[in-house]
C-alpha cells in the first residue's frame, strides 16, 4: 500500500526560513532509513505558499488565486510517498521522524487501481498503466 505523508506548514516555513544543518542532518539520517528499508518511494519539501497559486473551480470557469494563503490548518510544507504494509507500519515510520514541538503529520491511504472496482474497466486500466509507465519513464 502506498501513503500519502503530509507535513504541515508553521511561520518559519511560511516565511521562507530553511531550517538549520542540525535539523537538516536528522532529516537527511532519517529519510536515508526510510530508503534504506524500502519505504520512501518520494519526498520533498515545498516553497511557502506566497509562491503559490489555487485554482478554483466554481461557476464553469476556473479561477486563478494568487498565495500567500492565510489559513495555516492548510497549509502543507512537504510531503513524503511511503510504500508500507499497512497504514500502522506507515505511522510507525512516522513516529521516527525528528520532528517536536507539536507538529501533527498526517498520513493517508493513496488510492490503487483495485480500489475503484468495476468502474475502472480494463480499458481504462489499460490507460492508466499506460500513463503510470510513461510517467515512470520521464523520471529516469
């Protein structure tokens, strides 16, 4: 099964502050573990949302907003893939991270295509992997 980890945003990461070597040594320690024991399939860190835009979709015509975004329950400094059995051996991976100080990281279920059922026909499947190989290749 594949997660989703989110890591929230806070006013350091809001304001374009980097966090220090120290901080950046554990984290480096931490994902190299993380990929080390195969769980890590992606991750990264994301500029603050004043260097952002939404797109909102109301009305038949797609809306462009310009960040920064004021509502810090939404906001999301980084993320992770994970790749584990189940959603518990994926927080237990979580509770590795070197994060304090309050910091609530949530971790949800990545949908697969099995998930979708008789919907997802086998010629949409077909496309879908189609898609997901093409993907793969451009990473490479």
């Amino acid at each position: 099964m594949r997660f989703l980890v989110l890591v929230p945003g806070n006013s350091d990461s809001e304001a374009g502050r980097m966090p220090n070597t120290e901080l950046l040594a554990k984290m480096t320690k931490y994902n190299e573990e993380l990929v080390k024991a195969g769980v890590m399939l992606a991750g990264e860190g994301l500029h603050p949302t004043s260097k952002a835009k939404r797109v909102k979709f109301a009305g038949g015509t797609p809306t462009v907003i310009d960040g920064p975004f004021t509502e810090s329950k939404e906001i999301v400094a980084g993320y992770w893939i994970f790749q584990a059995a189940s959603i518990e051996d994926a927080v237990d991976w979580v509770k590795k991270a070197p994060f304090g100080g309050g910091v609530q990281i949530e971790v949800r279920p990545i949908f697969e295509a099995e998930d979708f059922g008789k919907e997802l026909t086998p010629e949409l499947r077909e496309r879908e992997a189609r898609l997901r190989r093409q993907t793969e290749a451009t990473r490479t």
